[in-house]
C-alpha cells in the first residue's frame, strides 16, 4: 500500500500590521529608510549564497546572524532580513528560531510553534520536515528551536547535526537558511553554530559593544570565513544619509 501524504496543517498568521507597528518592515509597506538598508544588506548575501561562478562559498545559502551580547538588536535585524529576502522574486526564506535559552521569532512574529530544531538533533525518529511552520508570508517557513536540553551544544556538535545541517542547505536550491543565534559571548552554541555556516551577519550595537568583546566575539565565530558586520542602533544626521531626504 502506498504511503498516505501526511496533512500540512494551515499556514500561521503573521500579524503584518502588528509588526509594522513594531518597527519591522512588512511586504506589504512602501519603501522607507528602512527597507532600503536592508535591501542593501541582503544583496551582497544573496550575491555570496546564489552566485553563479566557481568561486561560490560553501553553504553559502546558510547564514547565522548573531552578536557578542544579548539586547544589541540580532532578532530585530534577523526577522527584517528576512521578511526582505521573502520579497525576492526567486527566493523563498527558512528562518530558524537558534536562540535556544531565549527563542523569540516565533513569538514576535506573533505565530504558534511546537517542535523544533534541538528535537530533531536528539531524536533521530523526527523529521525536520515534520516542525516547519509555514506562514502566510507565501516565500517565508519558520523552524521553532524545540525544547531546551541541558546538553544544546554536544547536540550541535554532533554528527546527527551536520547531516540534519547538509539537508538543511541542500535540500531547496532556490532556498536560503538564516539561524538566530544566541550572543556569542553568552552562550558556547553560536561557535559550535559557526562550523556550518556559509555566512555570518555580525550585529553590532553601535556606541555600545567594545572593541575588545568584538575582537574575543570574531574569534570566537572564525570557523565561519565569510563575516559581515551590521552597525545597528547608529546615530545620525538626516543631511549625511544617502536615502534620508528622498525617503524623508
């Protein structure tokens, strides 16, 4: 007898409004100083994850966002990025809840999760198909963490990862992966993390992070090649910024 498929439940609701309203930017919103920095922060990741010649980074298509301490605007920046990659003509988006002590995607997205990534990494019996959660943004899936384990970091580190990490990156050609992760400096998972990842997105608070936890925080991640610092939080005079007086 053939296998039954297996019923996909409804896609969540995202509160698009509601984000909005917090400061996110939405599919559905016309461009603003905003969106516009993070088109150009996602042009030069697509660029590394889909680029066509033969010098194309290894799992380029999988990225870590992540910062040196917690409160520097990492699950901010990360769920912006990729609402603008679900935009793409091209592209359809996996965003993976990774802070693992304190996911939040899931809950700021305003969506109910279930099993997660760190269920899958201890039971071998689960499929990572089985958590996803689609979402009514059409290009955008979510992977909740799962429950908390006392030994989070051994599991990242283990063979069942790397194997649930190449399907992960392999699976969708057309698909990019972005983790959030926990702060380096505050939990031992985001070095264990870096091992896989084709990119890295770096946040950093501007006025705040000091060079030396900067410093002791790259060194920390330099099993990933391929770092991107994001300047977050920045100060400025409306006059010095590029798209500040077009977009008001």
């Amino acid at each position: 007898q053939p296998r039954k498929a297996k019923k996909q439940r409804p896609p969540e609701e995202i509160d698009l409004v509601a984000l909005r309203e917090g400061g996110y930017i939405t599919p559905d919103m016309p461009p603003s100083l905003m969106s516009e920095e993070f088109r150009i922060i996602k042009r030069s990741l697509l660029l590394n994850a889909f680029s066509k010649d033969t010098k194309r980074t290894k799992n380029g298509n999988v990225i870590l966002v992540t910062s040196s301490n917690p409160s520097e605007g990492k699950t901010f920046c990360t769920i912006n990025l990729a609402l603008s990659i679900a935009t793409e003509q091209d592209v359809t988006v996996l965003l993976v809840d990774a802070d693992f002590s304190k996911p939040e995607i899931l809950n700021r997205l305003g969506v109910s999760g279930g099993r997660g990534l760190m269920d899958v990494v201890a039971d071998s019996t689960l499929d990572i198909g089985d958590c996803l959660v689609r979402t009514n943004v059409p290009n955008l899936v979510l992977l909740p963490a799962g429950r908390q384990h006392n030994l989070t970091t051994e599991l990242l580190a283990s063979d069942r990862m790397e194997s649930i990490m190449t399907e992960i990156a392999t699976r969708y050609r057309d698909r990019l992966v972005i983790f959030d992760s926990p702060p380096v400096l505050a939990s031992s998972a985001a070095s264990v993390m870096a091992l896989y990842m084709g990119q890295i997105v770096f946040v950093i608070e501007a006025e705040k992070t000091t060079e030396p936890q900067i410093k002791e925080s790259l060194g920390m991640i330099s099993a990933c090649e391929n770092i991107n610092l994001l300047l977050n939080k920045t100060r400025y005079n409306g006059s010095n910024k590029k798209f500040a007086s077009y977009y008001g």
